[in-house]
C-alpha cells in the first residue's frame, strides 16, 4: 500500500514526478477498490493542502491550474482501480460560464477544487445562457449553483440566471455562488446570490458549509 | 498655465501628476473602449470595420466626455487586418453587443527552445502559419497583399486620429511612438499570444529553464531596442514616454514574480530612471501583492493604473509612484449621478491632494451596462473643473 500522507504531501507539493510514481507503483500492485479509494482519498487530502498554501499566498492562481491537471492525472492513473461510479459524494454542484463570457479558466480551478472536495460537478462550460442552467438545476437538482465570469457583463448574465431560476420556482432549492473578477459584496446583492468569492479555495469551503 | 496651450497644459498636468507634483486640477484618462462604440449611433461590428465610423465614434466621444488621455483611439482591436489574414481570434457579437477573444495557443512547451534560438525566424515559420491559415492555403501571395494593404489602412488611420487628437483636440498621446513605445513583456506575450493561460501556468512548473531563456531572447530581440530608445527626446506631443500592459502577473505568486517578471521589468525601470523617463503601466487584476518590488523605484517615474485594488490602500503602500484609476465601472454602470460625483470627490480630495493621481476607470469599459451616460457626463464635467 502507497504511504498516504507522503501521497497527500506530494499534492500538496505540487511535485508531479513524485506523485505519479506513488501512483503508478500502487496502480503495479492490482490493489483492491477500497485500497483504490484510500488513495483518491489521499489526494482530495493533498488538494486541500494546494488550497491552504494558496490562502497563505504561497501559491497563486497559475499553481491552481498546475494543481488541476495533476489531480486530473493522478486520476487518470487510478481509473482502472478505481472501478465505476463512485457513490461517496458529499454533494452536487451545477457549474459554468454565464452567457456573454468565454472565460473558463477560474471555472475550471474551482471545478478541479471542488471535485477534489467530493462534490459531484456538472460543468456546462461557458457562455452558457440561463435556459441551460435552469435545465440543468431542474434535471439534477444540486445543492449548489456555481456562476463564473471574467467580464462585467457577466454580472447582468449571472442575474438574468437567477431570475429564471426564480421563475421556474427553482431558487429557493439551491444555494447560489458567483466567482470571478467583477464580483463584490455589493453585486452579490444585487444579483440575489447567496455568495460571492474570488478565491477558488473560500469557494470550496463555502459549498461545503452547505452540504455538512 | 497662462501662456500655454491646452495641449501644453494637458501635458504639463500629466507631467506633473507622474513627478508626484501637485497639480492644480486632476488630469483624467479615458479606460473606455468598445463601451465608446456602444454609446455612439452604431453597432461594434460596424465600427470595427469601418475606420470613418470609427473616427466619428471617438471624436463624438471627446467632444461629449472631454478627457485628457485616452487609452484607446479605436486602435486596439485590428480586426480588419487579423480578419484578411484568416485570423478568427475576435468574436464580435452584435446582439449581444460583446467583443471576446479567444485564449491563443500557436505553441507547445517542447519548442521554447526553438524560439530562443531565434524569436523572429519562430514567429514567422510557426507561429504565423498556425495562427493565419490562409498562409499556407492557396492563394496565399494575394492573402498576404491584402493584408499588408490593411495593416497600411489601419496605420493610416492611427496616424490620422492620433494627429486629429493632438492637432485639433490638443489631447496628448499617452507614449511616445518614437522613443519607448510600448513594450510588452516576453512573459505576457506568452501569455496573450503563444502558450495561453493554462500552458503557461504548467510551463512555470515543468519547463522553467527553457522558458525562461526564451523570455531573455526575446527580451533582447523585442524588448531591448525600445528601451534602447529611451536616451532619445521626447516629443512636444506626448504625455509619458513609454507604455507597458500587465496581465500575466495574475497567474504569479509574490515568489514566482520576483523569479519570473520582475527581472525584466527592473531592466526597463532601471533605463526609465537612467534616462529620466516615464512610463504608464495599465495593470488588469491586481498589483498589491507586488509592492514590495515597486517600492524600491525611485519616485517621479511611473504610473500605475489599478484595476481591482483598493487603490486608497494602494497609495499607502506606494507612495513613490503615481497612481491611476480608482473610479468604478459598478458605480458608473448601476448608482445615481450623485453617488458618482461624490466618489469622485472623495477619489480626488484623498489621491490627489499632494499630487501623484490621474483620474480614470478601474475597469475597462466595455459593455453597455458598465456606464450609464449621465453618470460619465456629471463625472467628467466634475472632475475637469474640480479644483484642489
């Protein structure tokens, strides 16, 4: 069995080369789907670590990037031993985009980060129109929404969703979280949302106080 | 300022904010760019595709608005010429009235080697045929003519606006074109032009050394002569003498920015110093976590147009270097004139009292519902004659 806490440490290290022979040597021994989930346990565990250090200001917005495509990876290694699906989820986020705006890339830090955290992610990807959003809220009924954007117009797109939201008699369901660079207390408001971050790791922590 | 012409006085003030001088009133740079267009009588597409709308679009807007600089003339997105070329990296959307460019990555982490060896020869060979289809598709001779006659059409019409703005409007240019220019740092061209976001993000980790010995070729082939330039005179016309834009130290953490950017940048400050020059950085996200690299530079030297920091806080922190921005696109786009005009108050009461401020936006301004009208109109018509 992989030294867990050296796995984590790894992660948390963001030290690839590493990570990958842990994994690759474990995946060697034909380990058993409980042995398999103690290690993508191990590495949600090192995710937390990449995380923290991002708080301190150790690590920055390109580190979480690194820290995605390793995660995604390390999981790419587990799969074979991993097995299907996995049913320990702590909760379900419908996540994207909103119309108007292409950027992704702090959509998809979040994503990675809060996979890692046990949350099953139904990402929709960007300039997603507030149709598909209620779609998806009413097909998979998340505890949580997750709206991202870059531009300022994103702040009328995320409002036009909750609006639909509101409409479709869906808001009260869900909790609704808004990232990126136009976001503030003061839109948060003015939006209707329940929290605004533009902090991928205070994002995470934040949908998790709502699942517990 | 009795004597002098308005343009003389624009520069003057601009000269003055950026020596940390006290000034009699706060000069204010234009952060106005497609939201200009959507202001006008036409739609963004029919602009961009017309230099004679365009032209009209930005002389409405100075003869509505009145500001002392602009950042944009019309002239940051040339999409007349990416688009003969077969460039499709602008996405102009007229119903949705937004402008988007896609993330670009023409290159792979294996070849920063080869674009060491020889930046121009790599753009050329690789990059531009990955970039611009049309180059290597038939036809490609009659591709190439088209576009050298749009690049001409679109040099033509920066020099046309450009002189109708200093010559008719007596509002200065924000650099000058012949001495430092603008200047682009090795690491943001990755960033905007070659790797992307994410390529670059992993490159810092797994590829450090040969990216790095790219930044230093390319530092020396696109960087070097234009602060080689800065021992030349600046021109009567010319509010600073040299122009940079930061958006990749976004991605950096305090660490990796002293490592990565910083290096670099401190060349090009050290010249600016040297030779006694100045220089406008427009800083997208934030530059707080960087304060420590800028304190040492010394004072009368730069300016510093913050996007999202608390720009207050900011002035504490440097207080060795001139300050821009600070006005918000949410209060512009959502609040009353009142609130507006008050926070511009308070903007100029606290930033510009002892010198060392020039007013503008924080963001942008792209969208239509970043500003409304008449909040931009009791804003500028405040500021220009607000007097300290």
């Amino acid at each position: 069995m992989v030294d867990l806490e050296a796995l984590s440490q790894a992660i948390g290290d963001l030290n690839e080369t590493r990570v990958l022979a842990l994994l690759n040597d474990f995946v060697a021994t034909n380990p058993d789907r409980e042995e398999a989930q103690q290690v993508v346990n191990a590495c949600q565990r090192g995710m937390t670590l990449v995380g923290d250090l991002y708080e301190t200001g150790e690590y920055f917005v390109g580190d979480l990037i690194f820290a995605g495509e390793l995660l995604n990876n390390a999981i790419n290694i587990l799969k074979p031993v991993i097995g299907g699906e996995n049913n320990s989820k702590v909760g379900s986020i419908v996540l994207g985009t909103v119309q108007g705006d292409l950027h992704d890339i702090g959509k998809n830090i979040f994503k990675s980060m809060i996979e890692a955290a046990g949350f099953e992610a139904y990402d929709l990807g960007h300039d997603v129109t507030p149709g598909a959003f209620v779609e998806m809220v009413r097909k998979v009924k998340p505890q949580v929404v997750g709206m991202s954007g870059v531009l300022t117009l994103a702040l009328d797109s995320m409002k036009a969703v909750i609006e639909e939201l509101v409409g479709a008699g869906l808001r009260d369901s869900v909790k609704i979280i808004i990232g990126g660079n136009p976001v503030s207390k003061v839109a948060c408001e003015q939006i209707g949302a329940d929290a605004f971050t533009t902090n991928a790791a205070e994002g995470v922590k934040l949908c998790q106080g709502w699942v517990r | 300022m009795s004597g002098q012409s308005l343009l003389q006085e624009r520069i003057q003030l601009f000269n003055d904010a950026v020596r940390m001088k006290k000034t009699h009133r706060i000069p204010q740079v234009s952060n106005f760019w497609t939201w200009k267009i959507l202001d006008s009588e036409y739609k963004l597409s029919e602009a961009l595709f017309d230099y004679n709308k365009m032209e009209k679009v930005m002389c409405d807007f100075h003869e509505r608005y009145q500001f002392d600089g602009y950042l944009d003339l019309g002239t940051r997105n040339p999409v007349k010429v990416t688009s003969a070329l077969g460039g499709n990296q602008y996405l102009v959307d007229d119903e949705k009235e937004v402008l988007n460019i896609h993330d670009q990555v023409f290159m792979e982490a294996e070849e920063y080697p080869e674009l060491a060896q020889n930046p121009v020869k790599f753009l050329w060979t690789k990059i531009l045929p990955r970039k611009y289809k049309k180059m290597t598709e038939a036809g490609a001779l009659e591709s190439f003519k088209n576009t050298t006659n749009e690049m001409l059409a679109f040099a033509e019409y920066n020099t046309k606006i450009t002189k109708k703005f200093t010559d008719e409007y007596q509002v200065p240019e924000m650099l000058n074109i012949y001495g430092g220019g603008v200047i682009l740092h090795p690491f943001e061209m990755l960033f905007n032009f070659l790797r992307g976001i994410k390529g670059l993000s992993i490159d810092i980790r797994k590829s450090k050394e040969t990216l790095m010995e790219a930044m230093d070729a390319m530092y020396e082939m696109f960087v070097k002569p234009s602060v080689l330039a800065l021992e030349g005179k600046t021109p009567e016309t010319a509010a600073f003498d040299m122009y940079s834009a930061l958006l990749a130290h976004s991605i950096l953490s305090t660490k990796q920015f002293g490592e990565i950017y910083w290096p670099i940048l401190k060349k090009v400050i050290d010249k600016l110093v040297e030779t006694n020059k100045t220089m406008y950085i427009f800083s997208e996200s934030t530059m707080m976590r960087f304060c420590e690299f800028f304190q040492e530079v010394p004072k009368g030297h730069l300016v510093i147009h913050t996007e999202l920091d608390d720009i207050f806080e900011l002035r504490k922190k440097l207080p060795n270097v001139c300050l821009a921005g600070g006005m918000p696109a949410d209060l512009l786009g959502k609040a009353d004139v009142k609130t507006c005009v008050d926070y511009a108050k308070k903007l100029l009461d606290e930033l510009g009292r002892d010198g060392g401020f020039i007013f503008s936006q924080n963001k942008m301004m792209s969208f239509r519902y970043d500003c409304k009208r008449e909040n931009l109109l009791a804003v500028s018509d405040f500021v220009r004659n607000y007097r300290l």
